[in-house]
C-alpha cells in the first residue's frame, strides 16, 4: 500500500468548489481525503495511523491544482496524415474537389489499413502518451477507420492493450464503425448498415465501452443510425452520435429517442434541438478546434442556458484537428464559445466523466481516483490566457507520471 500527501496546494479546484492553502491524502489509486491543509486530520482509519507515517510527502509550491482532463471525443486510431487537403481547404476548396484528390476520410482508410499493426500502435501510442503529459488522464478513443470487422475489432483491442501499458491515459473505447460507407460497399449502404450492427456484440466481447454512429448528410441517415445504436445498445454499449455537425438532419431527436450518453458537435442545431436534450437529458460534447477550422460554432452559450450537460472534445481526427492538449481546448472553448473559465474546466472534468459513464473520476473527492493536475499556474484564469497552459506534474491513480 501507498499513502501519498500533496501539500502546499495554493489554490484547489474540486470540480465543485474552490479551496485554498489545501492538502490531497492519496491512498494507493483513490483519493483519501482532501480540504484545506489546516483542517488535516491526525489520522484516517484504514489509510495511515499517524500523518506523518505517510508514505510521501509533495510540496506542490503553491501551485493551482486540478482533477486530471478528459478528452471526451477522438479519433486517434490512423495513420498517414492529410496535410496537402488542409492546405486546399483553407484555400477555399470544395469537399468534391478534395475528394477528387484523393482526400477526406477515405484516404485515411487506404492509409491505415495498408499500415502494419506495428507501426500503427506506435502512432497511437504517441498520440496517447501526448494527452497524458498535457493534463489529461482520460481519452475517450473511436475507431473508425479500417471499417472492416477484423480491422475495427483489431482497433478496439490496441485501445483496450494500450491502455495498460505505463505512461498511457484511460481509454474509454467507442466503436465507430459507422464512420462512413466503405469503397468495397459502394451502392449497398444498407448491406454495411446492417454488417455493422452484426458486429456490434464483437466490439462489446473486445472491449469497446460505446457505439456511435456519424449521422449526416454523406454518412448515414436518422433510420439506419437507430439500427446501429440499437444493436449496440442491446449487448451493452453506450450509444452516442455525431450530430449536426453539416446539416439538420434529425440526429439530435435520434440522440433524444434513444437516450444517447451523448451528441456531439451539434454545429448546425436548432432551438427545438436544444429544447429536446434539455429535456431529454442528453449531454453535449462540443469540440472548439474543429468548430473553428470548419467556421460552424455550436450555440453553447444556449446549451447552457437550457440546462444542457456539456463535455469538452478535441476531436482529434487526421483531417480537421491535431490538438492533443485539453488546456488548449479550454482556452479555445473560453474565446470562441464564450464560456466561462469555470464553466469550461467543468465541461473538461466532471462533464467527461458524465458523457463517459464514469463516476469515479473529474472531481477530486474521497473515493474518486486520484487523476490530478499540477499546473504552472496559481489561478485557474491562467487556462484562459495561457492557450495550452502546461503541467508541472501529472499523477494517474495516485502514481506520478514520469
């Protein structure tokens, strides 16, 4: 057993509230106790007799400490990279213009399935350990781009193998075979629609924490995302669903029929829209990066007035987003949606923790684990002036992150 103290804490931000002068008490992966230094109790039954027998003692320097950030929407599982078709959109090219060469999503397929499986888990590996030394000691990570039953089972086992290995966040696994149509399934949408939904059981067998469908035009319609979520959700799968992200295409009612954990995007919205996950409780996972490259901001300033959850993304694709830092993501979600500070460290902490199912993290209580954040920082303000404001030290279940 280890029992860790953090001390010299100057400013303390729980998830729910603000503490200065604090102390953590870590005992092994979970948080044994937390609040102000002055109010450190002498002993904590079943943790340590005597506070000073503790295993470890850290001074934090007075420095602003947090829960560990969640990424709660990705794309890490590719390889190859679409850089010439990021330059000819930001010249003004159109989507068939760049298809015609040779881009957008179906280029990444080509790529990844003819990359071995050696060389792709160490490009995921990286990508992995990069949101982990940035602050954020959750991922949620979506396949999506083999979108062949081995390859997408193939995706979700190297999420699931990776996350065990040291230096590697939490991984909360989305099965995204329903990303687009195949080449090889050209002008049988249905015949894949349903092939999907087959393999939705063996995502769940593989380890795969969700399913998610990408709900528009040039993807899949409202009727055949049902189908999808509706067999993942039979065998155990969280459903989510990309939303809106190009046009106002019954996704969010989807999302509110089904009771998806989550929809995401959310770019082109309605107040009808909103009115119907405020009421259904649909959380909404926002991603400002790609907001941004795309000129389409979601209207979260009303999400939130609406009572809707909101969770922060990178949405970290090879097309649109490399961002793998989610302090950047709440200074772009501070400038661009005009969230509050406050509002957008929560939607990076306990709002990915509630899209993800996951209770037992994004907060810093007695019970959750021991995810924190030392920042180089004394006020959470700094995230946002600092756009991408950087760790001091990360510890990942009680463990500091080397």
């Amino acid at each position: 057993m280890t029992v860790r103290l953090l001390t010299n804490i100057g400013r303390l931000w729980t998830g729910h509230d603000v503490c200065s002068n604090a102390s953590i008490l870590v005992h092994n992966d979970r948080i044994a106790w937390v609040g102000r230094a002055a109010d450190l109790p002498q002993s904590v039954p079943g943790v340590v007799d005597d506070i000073t027998d503790v295993d470890h003692v850290e001074n934090l320097g007075g420095a602003l400490v947090t829960p560990g950030l969640i990424d709660a929407h990705t794309h890490p599982v590719y390889a190859g990279n679409r850089y010439a078709e990021m330059a000819m959109r930001s010249g003004g090219s159109s989507v068939s213009a760049i298809t015609a060469a040779g881009g957008g999503i179906g280029s990444t397929v080509t790529v990844t399935r003819g990359t071995d499986p050696w060389t792709l888990c160490n490009g995921v590996r990286e990508r992995l350990r990069e949101w982990l030394l940035s602050g954020t000691t959750t991922v949620e990570a979506k396949t999506g781009y083999h979108l062949t039953r081995d390859g997408e089972l193939a995706d979700v086992r190297l999420l699931r193998e990776l996350e065990k290995e040291p230096m590697m966040p939490r991984v909360h696994v989305t099965f995204l075979a329903a990303h687009v149509v195949p080449p090889e399934y050209f002008g049988r949408q249905r015949d894949y629609v349903e092939a999907v939904a087959a393999w939705c059981a063996d995502a769940a067998a593989a380890g795969a924490d969700s399913v998610d469908v990408y709900c528009d035009d040039g993807h899949f319609s409202p009727d055949e995302a049902r189908w999808v979520l509706a067999s993942g959700r039979n065998v155990g799968l969280l459903p989510r669903v990309h939303a809106g992200a190009y046009s106002k295409r019954g996704a969010v009612q989807l999302a509110a029929e089904m009771g998806c954990a989550s929809a995401d995007l959310l770019h082109h919205i309605t107040d009808e829209d909103i009115a119907l996950m405020a009421r259904y409780g649909v959380p909404a996972v926002v991603c400002p990066g790609t907001a941004l490259s795309s000129g389409s901001l979601p209207p979260v300033r009303r999400l939130i007035g609406q009572g809707v959850p909101i969770a922060l993304g990178s949405d970290h694709n090879p097309g649109h987003c490399g961002i793998t830092s989610m302090a950047l993501v709440i200074s772009l979600a501070v400038a661009a949606f005009g969230m509050s500070v406050g509002d957008a460290l929560r939607a990076a902490t306990l709002g990915g923790a509630q899209v993800l199912g996951a209770p037992d993290r994004g907060v810093l209580a007695p019970g959750r684990l021991a995810d924190i954040v030392q920042w180089d920082a004394d006020h959470e303000g700094a995230f946002a002036w600092a756009f991408g404001l950087k760790p001091r030290r990360v510890w990942r279940g009680g463990t500091p992150v080397q």
